[in-house]
C-alpha cells in the first residue's frame, strides 16, 4: 500500500487545478486518472468542438491565456496541449491509466483500490467530472432496433451516421451545434427543443460572455440563488465558438432549415410523441434572454463602460406555430437519433455515505459530511462558473486550504 496526503481523482481541469494549489501549500499528494490526462476532451469531443468560453476565460490557478487570440475559442485539441503543459509547468503527480475502484474510510483516512495498487491517505478529493455519463431519457428505450441512436459522446462527424434524417433531442449547447453541423451536411436535421436557454453570441459590441463576467453573474455564489437545485439544472448556454462569432439559435437553425419539434415524450418504435410545448419554452427562453439583455443595458447605462449601441431583440416564438405532436420517423426518412440531453454522474466505486436520493455528492462548497473528502467540479457547487475552466480554479483554492487547515487541527488533536 502506498501512503499519500491527498488523492485526487481525475486528471481534468478539476483534478490539474487542485494538484497545483496543493504543490503551493507543500501537501504531498497523487492525480490517479483511468485514462489520459485531460481524458474527457480526447474521447468524448467530436471532431469540430470548439470551447464555447473565449480563451481568455482559459484561467486556472497560476495560469492565465497569454496567445495572440483572446477572443476566439480553442478547439479540444488545443486545450488537451494547453492542459499537458499546465500539468508538466505545475509539476503535477499524475499517474494515468489507473482507474479507482474503490474509496473506503480506514483507520487513518481513506483506502483507495485501484486497477494498479492500494493507496491510502488522509483526504480525497473526487474530481472525475460533472459530465461524466450521458442522461439519456427512457423514452430511448421505446425506439424501433433498426434505428441508430446515440450520445454525443460517441459523434464526431456528420459522416459517421448512417444515411438518412436525422433526429436530434436537446436544444442546449451541445445539441444546436449538432443539429447545425448535420444539417450543413446536408441532412434534414430535425431538433426536439425542450427547456434552454437562448443567448447571443455578442451584444452591443462585445461577446456575451464578457458581459456576463461584468455583471458578476458568472461568478455568483450557490448561496445567493434563490432555488440553489433549480439553478444546477439550468439547461446550458445555447451558444457556439467560431471564428465568425455568430449566435446559434433556434431562428439560425429554423433559417437553415432545421424542423423544430417540441420535447419528446415517448417513443413507440418508429412512432415518437411530441410535447405541444414549443411555443412555452420558446417563450420562456425568449423572457430569461431579454431579461439579461437588459441588465446589460443598464449596468451600460450605470458604469459608462464603453458599448455599441442597444440592438433590437427578435423573439424566437413566432417561428414556432405549426407544432406537430407525434413524428413518424419511417415516414420522414429519420434514421439517426442523436440524445443531446444532459449528463449524469455515477459513484458506484464511493463505500461512503455521502450520496443524496438522487445519487449525487451531498457538499457544501465541494466539502462533504465525510471528513477528508472533497469533491470538485460540480455544477454550480460553490459559484455559477464551478465547472468551467475560468471557475474551478477559484473552488479549488479553497478546498486546498480546507485540507491545510484540517490537518492543523488533526496536529493540536
Ligand atoms: C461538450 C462540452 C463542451 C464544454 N465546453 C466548455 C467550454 O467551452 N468552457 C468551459 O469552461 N467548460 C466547458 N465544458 C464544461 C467543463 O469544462 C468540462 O466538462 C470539463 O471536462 C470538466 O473538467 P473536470 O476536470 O471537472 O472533469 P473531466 O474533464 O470530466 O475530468 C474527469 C476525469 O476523471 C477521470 N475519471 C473518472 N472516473 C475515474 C475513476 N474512477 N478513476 C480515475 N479517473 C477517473 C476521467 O477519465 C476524466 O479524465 C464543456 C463540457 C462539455 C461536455
């Protein structure tokens, strides 16, 4: 068995942040991550993803993008590179292709069994990712066995899929920017929209972003929300990182000829059941968006910060009056399913009695009722940017400083 400080699981940002505030603090500890380093960005991208952040938001603890592009959006490729430097310069220990497959209290912390050796420690931080597993609904089981079906985890290109239409479900980042690559493939793309949340790429001059950064609401802490659960399973930014710096939303992708369906409920072979609910989530992303417009308008007109001038705001909804409620895949030549919807975590290797009803971590601030283990990188679990590469840096600081403080009172005790 081998003794460390602080294990951490996962060789992510997360993981990289929180091995760095470590090395600062002189705490001795280990990165065990199953794959590669940054494994998430190597197996789970599709060829063309770009970030969505620009790259200045590209900050981790002693790092910050210095390039000559600011404003444009790295591809995964460029942030595995930019995460093996940042791992090589902070000296980070990390041993790949050690998967952890059981965490257990001991007499002197924590036993942790992994694919490569026993370890054991005094504190463990979980790091292994808020999108760790596709949430796929259950409808998915209803489909038709000739139908193609699949996460995105597992597209990379509009090639791959088989001929035909194609059947994307979740209009939230991931799922607009699929709908919008296939159908410039020239496939009919049709997108199931279920709640999300509509933004411009840029407003009044600068990236939306970048305003959002002003206004703090990045930065805001799960204790100042109001519904702190509701707030977590806010669908994420309808937004795309190109070159052009175009918006990409359901009026882009309705002009390039996507059909727009409300959610799915349930699927009977090639037969699938439509929510009538476009016109509502329309409307509802259509409120929320205009709503942030304008605090951007008025922390304008309050601060004097230079900005273009107000631009005019075109709601989505009317383009959302003829909804169908059932979709006859066979019929409109529907092959593939793509399920853009969400992401779930799983911990079935965690002996400890941290996890709520629903499966997740119980944390306040990434610290856990489990003395000794922290998690990481959750959404929305100690600010609003916790799982974006700008705002782990900030939770990992803390729960570097929790350990420091924790083993001092492990000392006077
Ligand atoms: C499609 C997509 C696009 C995104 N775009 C952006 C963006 O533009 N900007 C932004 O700021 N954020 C973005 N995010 C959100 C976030 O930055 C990523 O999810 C990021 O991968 C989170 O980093 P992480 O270190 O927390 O987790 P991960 O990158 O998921 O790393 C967790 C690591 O843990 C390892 N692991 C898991 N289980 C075990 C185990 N049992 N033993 C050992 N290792 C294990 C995994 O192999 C993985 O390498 C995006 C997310 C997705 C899904």
């Amino acid at each position: 068995m081998t003794r460390t400080t602080t294990i951490i699981i996962g060789g992510g940002q997360a993981g990289l942040a929180i091995s760095r505030c470590l090395s600062e603090v002189g705490i001795e500890h280990v990165v065990l991550e199953r794959g590669q380093l940054a494994q998430r960005w190597r197996s789970h991208s599709w060829d063309s993803l770009h970030l969505l952040t620009p790259n200045w938001m590209t900050r981790l603890p002693g790092f910050q993008y210095d390039g000559h592009d600011p404003d444009g959006f790295m591809s995964a490729h460029e942030l595995i590179a930019l995460l093996e430097r940042y791992a090589i310069s902070s000296g980070a220990p990390v041993l790949t292709d050690t998967a952890v497959q059981s965490v257990q209290r001991s007499a002197n912390g924590f036993r942790v069994v992994t694919n490569r050796g026993i370890w054991s420690a005094s504190s463990v931080v979980v790091a292994t990712g808020y999108c760790d597993l596709p949430a796929v609904p259950a409808a998915s089981r209803g489909a038709a066995p000739w139908l193609t079906q699949m996460v995105p985890a597992q597209y990379r290109r509009p090639e791959q899929l088989p001929d035909g239409g194609v059947l994307v479900v979740g209009a939230s980042s991931t799922g607009v920017q699929l709908a919008d690559e296939i159908q410039r493939s020239g496939r009919q793309v049709t997108l199931a929209v279920g709640r999300h949340t509509r933004l411009p790429r840029s407003y009044r001059g600068r990236d939306i972003l970048w305003w959002l950064d002003q206004l703090g609401v990045l930065s805001q802490k799960a204790d100042a929300v109001e519904d702190i659960e509701r707030s977590r399973h806010q669908p994420s930014l309808q937004l795309v990182g190109r070159p052009d710096h175009a918006s990409l939303d359901l009026g882009v992708l309705h002009d390039r000829g996507v059909r727009l369906v409300g959610r799915v409920s349930a699927i009977d072979g090639h037969r699938v059941r439509l929510a009538d609910d476009l016109v509502a989530t329309t409307a509802a992303a259509d409120v929320k968006m205009a709503e942030i417009l304008g605090r951007i308008d008025q922390f304008i007109a309050r601060t004097g910060v230079a900005a273009a001038a107000t631009e005019p705001f075109h709601p989505t909804w009317p383009l959302a009056v003829d909804t169908p409620v059932h979709l006859d895949l066979k019929a409109k030549r529907i092959c593939t399913v793509v399920w853009a919807t969400g992401y779930r975590r799983d911990y079935p290797w965690l002996h400890l009695p941290v996890l709520d009803a629903r499966g997740e971590i119980a944390q306040q601030a990434g610290i856990t009722a489990e003395p000794g283990l922290y998690v990481l990188g959750l959404n929305f679990q100690r600010r609003r940017n916790s799982s974006f590469i700008d705002g782990v840096g900030d939770d990992a600081s803390m729960i570097a400083q929790e350990i420091v403080r924790s083993m001092a009172r492990a000392r006077v005790a």
